[in-house]
C-alpha cells in the first residue's frame, strides 16, 4: 500500500510538474501569436495608406492634368521667350523674376485675376507681388497702432478707430475699463477702410448681448453660410453712441456700424453716406513672398440687408470740419 501511495504521489507529482510547464509554454505560445499579429496588422495599415496615397496623388495629376500640359508647353518650351519676359516683368516685376517654371503659377493668377477685375471691377481680387504684401500688412499694423482715446468732457470720450483690425481689437479690449468710466462714446470711423470680421465681431461683442445678431455670411457654398450672434455680455454701456462716418468708411466698419444700430437704441451716426463694401475677401501667402486675395463672400447686416455699392446713410447729414462739436451738441440735446 505504501509502494501504491507512493507511486500515485510521484504520478501526481509529475503530472502536476507537466501542467505547470505546459501553462507557461501555452501562455508564451499565445504571446508569440499576439506579437506575429502586430506585425501584420502594421502592415496592413501601411498596405492601405500607400493605396490612399497613390489614389489621391492619381486624382491630383488628373484633376490638375490639363494645367500641367499647358504649363509645360509654355513655362519651358515656348519659342518666344522675349514675349514671356515681357509679360512676367509686367505682372511680377522684374526683382520678383526667378524662372520661368518658379514664377508661372504667380503670372497666370496675376493675369486671372487682373482679367477679373476688368469684367466686373471687383478690386480686391488680385495677385500681391512680395514687396505689395508686405507693405499692406506694415501699413495695417501701423494703422491699428495709431488707435487712441481721449476725454472731450467729463462725461463724453473720443475713441478714433483708423481701421479694424488686431491692433484696434487689441486697443479696445485693453482700454475697455477705462472708456466705460465715461457716460457718453464718440466712436470716430471715417476713414476707417475695415479689416478683418473676426475682428470686427470682437469689437461689437464689447457693446452687444450674447445671441444678438452682428450679421450674416452668404458663401457659394450654402452649407458653410452663416448667422453671425455675438457673445458678448454689454461690457461697454453708455448712455449715447455718437458714430462718426464719412465716404471712407468701408467694409468692416460699416459692419459695426449696422451691428451696433441694430442691437442698441442709444447709437445716433453723423456724417456721410458710407463707401458701400457689403463683399468679404480672404488672403491666402503663396510661395516666394507672393499673396492671393480673392471675394469669396456677401456680406450683410443684422436685418439681411445688403450695403454693397449702396452704403450707409447718416441719421445727421454733416460734412463740416466741425463734426465732433456737432456730436457733442447732440449728446448735450
């Protein structure tokens, strides 16, 4: 019986040595499969983004396949190079000349463009040479940088506007307490050329209630057309606006001005009709320093209402040197 015993623990004891080597080994056979799998799967994930790009690189040379040919047959084999040269110093300049391959793209967008403007006298869309660019983008922060605030009485403060942009933005936001402490605002916008919405929309939010409308963007594209609403909480509260405005006063300052007599009761304007800008660009860099500035939008106030080559009448027509006493005559009434 002991022999027996003895012979069931040894039996015993070696299956369960066996178990204990075979869980291991199935566990790292089950590791090895796992490992094996991540291989493949990488590189079926790779498999399928080389056919992606290759199908997407495939529609590229397609769509564009026309242009490429025509490129070719006259940007490197064109016989009549004293012509090309006439014509890329025309549209780009001789200091912007690196090629004709490099600079065809900027010549064919400079002729488009300047084509497009000859048909429907739509003026901001052009090509913009480096130098043009960035002498644009200089005298924007230059303008914007020249924002100030002053006390006309007690009461009554004098906020000029030279353009929309950052740097009024900027201006407004930082000086917001400080224009607030006064009961009466002459916002002085003439000559005020506009600037970017986005701007344009911060500035209106400092006087506008979150849900009022500021205006509306109407695309080709229906579906990334949009409603305007600000989400402002009426930071800024006076008991009179007084906006000043003249034949200058363009694009987005005509947009805070419309948004701002929309939403507010308090907001009388003086001056003359405004310029009458109700279309949006947008500005896109290009390589070698050169720019492309196209109208892609209709632009209109709060009450859907274009101002496009209309603009905006006054409430009080005055065309004298005088019109800031003029606006303070008003708030005195």
């Amino acid at each position: 019986m002991q022999n027996m015993d003895s012979e069931d623990k040894t039996e015993n004891t070696s299956a369960s040595s066996i178990e204990q080597q075979t869980q291991p080994e199935a566990k790292k056979k089950k590791r090895n499969r796992k490992y094996r799998q991540v291989p493949a799967l990488r590189y079926s994930f790779f498999k399928f983004g080389f056919f992606l790009f290759f199908i997407l690189t495939a529609l590229l040379i397609y769509s564009n396949y026309n242009y490429m040919i025509f490129k070719f047959l006259i940007a490197d084999n064109y016989i009549y190079t004293d012509t090309l040269d006439e014509l890329y110093i025309e549209i780009i300049g001789e200091e912007n000349f690196r090629g004709y391959r490099r600079n065809f793209d900027h010549v064919v967008i400079g002729v488009f463009t300047e084509r497009l403007r000859s048909i429907n006298d739509d003026r901001y869309t052009r090509l913009y040479t480096p130098e043009r660019y960035r002498l644009i983008r200089e005298i924007e922060r230059a303008d914007g940088a020249a924002a100030r605030m002053e006390e006309l009485t007690p009461d009554t403060v004098y906020v000029i506007l030279p353009n929309i942009s950052t740097g009024t933005r900027s201006f407004m936001l930082s000086n917001a307490d400080a224009i607030n402490e006064f009961d009466n605002l002459v916002l002085d916008l003439r000559g005020n050329y506009g600037g970017l919405l986005m701007d344009f929309h911060r500035i209106a939010e400092l006087f506008t209630q979150r849900g009022d409308v500021l205006g509306h963007e109407v695309y080709r594209l229906p579906l990334i057309s949009r409603t305007v609403t600000s989400g402002g909480s009426g930071q800024l509260e006076f008991d009179n606006i007084i906006i000043l405005q003249d034949d200058n006063t363009a694009s987005s300052a005509e947009g805070l001005i419309s948004a701002l007599k929309a939403n507010l009761d308090n907001v009388t304007t003086i001056g003359s009709r405004t310029f009458g800008k109700g279309i949006g660009q947008v500005t896109f860099p290009l390589l070698d320093g050169f720019a492309v500035k196209a109208t892609i939008m209709q632009i209109t106030g709060p009450d859907n209402t274009s101002i496009n080559r209309i603009g905006i009448e006054p409430d009080i027509l005055h065309e004298g040197d005088d019109i800031i006493d003029a606006a303070l005559e008003i708030i005195r009434q």
